[in-house]
C-alpha cells in the first residue's frame, strides 16, 4: 500500500491520515506517534478485519490549533459557527 510504503521508505516525521471516502472506517491517526497504522492494514484475527491497503486516505503535515471552530453548511449557505475547542 501506498501510505505504508511512504511511512517506513521517508523519515517524514508525523502525518495526520484520515479516511478519505468511508469516513467511519477509522479514526483519524498520527503516524508514526499512534502506532497504529500497521494494525490497521494487518487487522487483529477475530477482532477488526483488515483495511485495504489501497484504501484512499487524506495525508497532511501535524498542525497545532490555537483554537477550533466548525462550520456548518446546508445547500451552500452557512447556516451555523459554532467554537469547538480551545480560546474562544
């Protein structure tokens, strides 16, 4: 798989991988701090199945928010801004 291949070929320090189509798939990790991306492609026998390794996922740098805000959008209009977490 790609992103595996990617982790352990480059020291690219941490990136945040989250799922990029089946959103409940998994939760979104760190790589390498997690340690769990290898689990989740090999899977634990009888407990969680293992994801494809060509599943299509969302790749970034680790950012450090300040703070967090959501926005809620419904036929292209914002309809609410709401504080998440952090200074508001």
């Amino acid at each position: 798989g790609e992103v595996r291949d990617l982790l352990t070929a480059q020291s690219l320090g941490q990136v945040f991988i989250k799922p990029k189509v089946d959103t409940k798939a998994f939760s979104a990790i760190i790589e390498p701090k997690d340690q769990m991306l290898n689990t989740l492609l090999d899977g634990i026998p009888g407990v969680l199945d293992p994801l494809a390794p060509d599943m299509a996922v969302h790749c970034a740098e680790v950012v450090d928010f300040i703070s967090e805000y959501r926005v809620y959008v419904v036929d292209g209009e914002i309809r609410a801004i709401c504080h998440y977490k952090g200074p508001e």
